[in-house]
C-alpha cells in the first residue's frame, strides 16, 4: 500500500523539540500519539491528536 498526507503539517513547540520523533498510530488511523523528546528543558511530552473530516484535533492540553 501507500501512504498519502491528511490535513495539515502537525508541529511541535519549538524548532529543536524534536516533535514527531515516535509516533504510533491507532487502527483505523484517526488518532494518532506523537512524542516531543526535548520539550521543555529535554522533559519531554506526547500529544495526541484525533481526525475528524481532514483535520487533526489535539485531545486534552499540554
């Protein structure tokens, strides 16, 4: 199969965070969890974000 972009570029905080380093998709490919390694002060977190009609939601806050 092939992969194909759906919505917009997801973007970490910052230019160095790391955003997207892993990343883990869920079945049917609407919610997907990415990890940011080097956010605030190399603490790290993940967000994640669920698509709804080509846009991507992010659940919850940082």
């Amino acid at each position: 199969g092939s992969w194909s972009q759906v919505g917009a570029d997801l973007d970490g905080e910052a230019e160095d965070d790391r955003f997207g380093r892993d990343v883990s998709i869920s079945d049917d490919g609407t919610r997907v969890a990415v990890s940011s390694v080097q956010n605030t002060s190399l603490s790290g977190h993940v967000r994640i974000y669920d698509e709804s009609g080509g846009t991507w939601t992010q659940v919850g806050s940082d």
